[in-house]
C-alpha cells in the first residue's frame, strides 16, 4: 500500500507527537472495549501486484461472457452487435470522468451531447420530450407510473401480465410506498385480456401500462387499449424495445403518453446486468412531472448556440415537497454511448439491425417447430424473440446447449408457473447461419 499512504514512520511519529498519542490504537480509543474484535482479521496473506494480477485472471477466467457462446437469450438484455467508434468516443477522459454539468459555461460538450441524445430518442419514440436518462428500463417504468399519478391525481396502475416480471417487480416496490395501487391485467394466447383490461379501468386509473413487443416477444395490438385508456382519461404507457422501432410503429403514432424501455440494447454491453439505460419520454403536457434532467437549447450573450439544464424538478434545485423524483444519476455515459450508437446507425442501420434480427428470429422458429418436437407456445407475431415448449424440462435443454458453446432460452417457468417447460428464445444480428441451425441440431438430439 505504500504507492497510496505514502507516510514515512518518521511521518507517523510526527502527526502522533503532534496530537498527543503514543500508539496508532490510542486513535480509536472512544470505541467501548466490548465490542473491538482484539484479533486480526482472517484475510489471506498479502499479495505482491504481480501475484493479484494472476489471482484476478484465475478468477476471472471461471466467468464465461456471451462472446464466448451462441447466444439465444434475451429477456431484456441483448447480445446486439457494438460498433467499435462507440468505445473509443465513449472512452475518451472528457466523457469517461465528467460528471452532472451543473456549470453551463464549461460543460458544453456534455450538456449537448446529451441534447442529442434526448433529440434522438424523441425522434425514435415520436414523443414530445425525453429526459437525459434514468438508471435502467424497470426504474423508468416506475417513474413514469408515478408521473401518470402526479398529472391524474389518481392512485390506480395496471400493467399487464405480459410485461417484463422485473418491470412489475419495480413497479409494485415504488408504487407500494406510495400508495398507489397496481393491478395486474391477465393474457390471452401471450397477449392483453382487453375484455379483461376493459373491466379493470375506471374513473380512478391513472394509467395503463403495456410492453410491446412484450416479454413473449410478441407484438400487441395497441387499438383496443388505446380507446379503453383515453376514454377513461388515463394516461397509457408503454414499455419498448427501442430496436424495434426501427421497424414498428413509434409509440406516438399508436396514441402513448408516456414511453419507458431499456436502452442497452443501443450499444451498451449486457454487462452482467448493468449498468443499463433507462428511456423515459413524454407528451409535452406531461414535461413538468418528468424526473431527473432535462437538456435544453439556447443562445449565450453573444447570440450564439448554447446548452443549458432546464426543468430541472429533482430535489437538489427545489423545495423538496415539490420534486418529482429524488433520482440523481443522468447516466451520462451510457447515454452518450446510445447517441454514438445512434448515430453512427443512422436511420437505414437501425432498420436493418431490427429487419435481420426478426428474420433470423423467424428462421430458427420454424426451424425449430419443423418436427414437431418443440411447440410453439403463442401463435401471434413476435419481433427477435418466440416462446417454445416440449416435453423436455427448460433446464435440461440449457444444460445440454451449455455443453456445446450455446446460451439457449430463458426458462418461462420461472416466472409463469402455467408455461411448464416453455423456454423464451432471443435471435439478433448477430447470430449466423451456422450458429443457428446448430442450435436446432443440437435441440433435436436432446
């Protein structure tokens, strides 16, 4: 530890002489005798750097990364294809070390590379405003519930069962200490019970909340719980992939609120799960009950181009009974990474991204279903993701793919006790021909 407490023991003596002590211990000398531990702590033998160094690889190597699989699963963190501009702009100091750019004046890099974020989130999902990010796609959820109470004054939620079981696990613990009641809204076939959901909105709703593409991977149709939604005056959040809407109909166009979704997927890696991204957007009647940061555009004293933070309804700048959330991250660097990301797809990429990931998706689903050994679970259209099921438990189909290099399905029983055996399959970009269709020989002789 020398490279960091550099003192001397000619240092040490000198501050004690200083302030009056003849032993290091004497410093803790109000702690109650009772409760000091008077031994050393059981800890290894200390390392030299080069020895760490070996440890930290040994034990590094037992973790296997998706890089080193084929990997199908999904639900809710995805193995897309990175391009490398991302890291290397991302990794630049200015980015890596900066912080909330609480001064404009010397912020203006960060401030609008965030304003291009919001810019292009706003673009995608067709909303009015976004915020400069949340932590992951559960707490944005959250927080857009929360902003649908706010603006209703209402104290009723639901969320249909078909939403991402993290995302409700979320929602039920922020709404709980807020006493704002969640229902949950069955399915029917992988979808929306909209007979079911008709009978559960009423005059105290503040929203409902759908996914779509929805945990299944399936594409919900939005009409019905659109007209259900508004014609209570409740407000209607969705919950989005933003890959999809490379290709889908932006959440605007299908009559949404509010739009929350996991940002990962826009050129940030799984890591081990996060940290992610959190999209949070809105009408613009909805601006002033949104949470975190907003970047804004204006011009300085001389007339020119400038970034400032606006609406800013957080605790840290007003009366706290007035904040709209205590949240105080803007995840500035993952959200920087999603506008590379962005940009550097452009329009035509992120199409085609979302266009092979669903017609590679579609390929192993009907590869899979050809002999009649695994089922379909659902029949209704699905994006990148398809649930399956056969008489073979999900684990012990893992457990053979694991074998042979493949990250198979997420295990649908986990969550859904009535979907015995269904395993929830993920198909990207990224996966190839050859990785596919070993995927399915694989299957067969399970």
């Amino acid at each position: 530890m020398s490279r960091y407490i550099p003192n001397t023991k000619a240092d040490i003596l000198l501050m004690m002489d200083k302030i009056g002590i003849s032993r290091i211990e004497d410093l803790f000398i109000d702690i109650p005798d009772g409760i000091k531990l008077k031994r050393d702590l059981a800890l290894d033998p200390p390392m030299s750097e080069l020895e760490i160094v070996a440890h930290m690889k040994e034990l590094a190597s037992k973790n296997k990364a998706a890089n080193d699989f084929a990997c199908f699963l999904g639900a809710g963190a995805y193995d897309h294809y990175i391009p490398s501009i991302v890291k290397h702009l991302a990794g630049r100091s200015e980015f890596y070390t900066a912080y909330t750019p609480y001064q404009p004046e010397i912020s203006q890099g960060t401030l609008q590379a965030i304003f291009e974020y919001q810019t292009m989130i706003c673009s995608l999902t067709g909303m009015d405003v976004t915020n400069a990010s949340m932590y992951d796609g559960p707490t944005a959820c959250a927080e857009g519930a929360i902003m649908a109470c706010d603006s209703t004054r209402r104290k009723k939620v639901i969320a249909s069962i078909t939403l991402h079981p993290e995302v409700r696990r979320v929602l039920k613990t922020y709404l709980h200490f807020r006493d704002i009641e969640l229902v949950e809204v069955g399915m029917r076939d992988g979808v929306t019970d909209t007979d079911s959901l008709k009978s559960l909105v009423d005059k105290d709703t503040a929203a409902v909340i759908l996914q779509s593409p929805n945990f299944f991977g399936i594409i919900e149709d939005m009409t019905d719980v659109e007209r259900i939604t508004h014609e209570n005056k409740a407000n209607l959040i969705m919950y989005v992939d933003p890959i999809s809407l490379g290709i889908l109909k932006s959440p605007a166009d299908l009559g949404a609120d509010i739009v929350a979704g996991e940002g990962q997927s826009l050129g940030n890696n799984m890591n081990y799960g996060g940290p992610h991204l959190g999209i949070l957007a809105a009408t613009s009647k909805l601006m002033r009950k949104m949470p975190g940061r907003i970047v804004g555009q204006s011009t300085d004293v001389d007339g020119k181009r400038a970034f400032v933070l606006t609406l800013q309804a957080r605790e840290q700048h007003i009366r706290r009974y007035k904040a709209t959330s205590n949240i105080c991250s803007n995840q500035g660097l993952v959200a920087l990474m999603a506008a590379i990301y962005l940009v550097t797809m452009g329009k035509k990429g992120l199409k085609e991204v979302a266009e092979q990931s669903l017609q590679k998706a579609h390929y192993t689903y009907n590869e899979m279903i050809k002999s009649g050994k695994y089922k379909p679970l659902f029949n209704k259209p699905f994006f990148k993701e398809f649930a399956v099921t056969s008489d073979i438990a999900g684990d012990k189909v893992n457990e053979e793919l694991i074998k042979n290099k493949i990250l198979g399905g997420y295990q649908l029983d986990k969550d859904y006790k009535e979907l015995k055996n269904g395993l929830l399959f993920c198909v990207t970009e990224k996966r190839t021909k050859e990785e596919i269709d070993k995927l399915i020989k694989v299957m067969e002789v399970i």
